[in-house]
C-alpha cells in the first residue's frame, strides 16, 4: 500500500504542476491580448494523467468507472468547498477516507 506521506507528496506535486499550468497559460493570455485561449507552450497532461493512474494502483475507480482521486483533483479542483459543504477536504483526509473504503 502507498503510504499516507508518499500519496500527499505525489498529491501535492500535482496540485503545484496544474497551479504552474495554469499561472503560464495566464501569462501566455495577458501577453497575447487574447481574451481566451490562454495555454501553456507544453503539454503536461500525459504526466499528470499517469500519476492519476499510478494512484488508482491503490485506489481504483468503482465498478461504475468513478474515481475519487481524478473527481476529487479536476472536479473538485484539490478539495476545495462545494456548495453542499465548506471544509475543504486535506490530501491527508481524502487518504483516510480512500483507505477506509478500501
């Protein structure tokens, strides 16, 4: 099993590379004067969809194809409040409850 210190570190550097993506392609916008369409000169997505795919090793996707790790990244963008709550969820908190489903 992957420890609960590796998962958060590979979580966290996940979390730096799409906020980097992002503050690039927002360069990227405001120098271009474009008003959208503001993207990175590189593709990062084939790294960060295989350490989404290394996670679901430990943590796989349910029979239905849903997985926690790629809703909780992309949908809910690292955790962050939804409507229905407001405590955003810790790379450690999403851990416990991956293990405890386990």
């Amino acid at each position: 099993m992957i420890s609960k210190k590796l998962f958060c570190e590979v979580m966290e550097s996940l979390l730096i590379q799409i906020n980097q993506d992002k503050e690039i392609g927002s360069f990227f916008l405001i120098n271009s004067g474009k008003t959208i369409n503001g993207t990175c000169s590189y593709n990062n997505n084939r790294v960060i969809k295989s350490c989404v795919k290394l996670l679901q090793e430990y943590f796989p996707p349910d029979e239905d194809g849903f997985c926690e790790i790629s809703h909780y990244c992309f949908f809910l963008e690292f955790g962050k409040p939804t409507k229905e709550g407001n405590e955003t969820e810790t790379f450690e908190q999403l851990y416990t409850r991956l293990i405890n489903n386990l």
